[in-house]
C-alpha cells in the first residue's frame, strides 16, 4: 500500500512541475540550422545515427545527406522491418551506410523491447 502512494504521489509531482514549468520549446530548427552551418563549413563531414529506424520517419539527419556529397554516415537500426526499408532507401549509396546492429558496452545478444 505504501509503495501504491509513491507512485501516485510521483505522478502528482511529476503533473505540478510540468504544469509549472510550461511547454517545452520546440528547437527542431534551431539544431538543423547549427547541423547545416556546421556541415557547410567542413570540407567533410561523418555522422553515425544510433537508431535510424527507416531513415526517414522523425530523421534529421535524412535531410542532411541529400544535399551534401561530403558527407558520410553510418545509420544503425537493429529492427529487421525499419532495417530493410532504410537499406533500399540507401541502396547504391557510397557514402551511406546501413548496419542492422545496435550499440551496447559489450557483445553479445540482447532483448529489444518496443513501444
């Protein structure tokens, strides 16, 4: 029973702090902004995206690849299903490589629990 009330309480907490706080800012632009002015001004440039899912659903990185020919990068997805569609959508690509992996401290085989 004691530990029922921490949870709501905690909940409680977490609601007030949120309403106090007010909205988070959205600063999408902001960071695509700084990434192009960063990518611009090297004369190459190498991203690794951990959880790339299809390379396209919530990605900013897909918007830094197309346009910029220096620009390498290493997309990692360990689902099968996102995996294959980010791979077709990179097939032939040079620059721009997919691996179905994730990233961990050591190897091995690990559950993947999804939402």
């Amino acid at each position: 029973m004691r530990d029922m009330w921490r949870y709501i309480h905690a909940r409680t907490v977490v609601r007030v702090v949120a309403r106090l706080r007010g909205p988070v800012a959205d600063r999408t632009a902001d960071v695509q902004a700084f990434l192009r002015k960063t990518i611009e001004s090297q004369p190459s440039f190498s991203i690794l995206q951990v959880g790339a899912y299809d390379g396209v659903s919530n990605d900013m990185v897909h918007d830094l690849l197309g346009p910029y020919d220096h620009v390498r990068a290493v997309l990692l997805e360990p689902q099968p299903g996102p995996f294959s569609l980010l791979q077709k959508r990179w097939d032939g690509s040079s620059r721009v490589v997919p691996v179905r992996a994730a990233l961990s401290e050591s190897t091995g085989v690990r559950p993947l629990y999804l939402i």
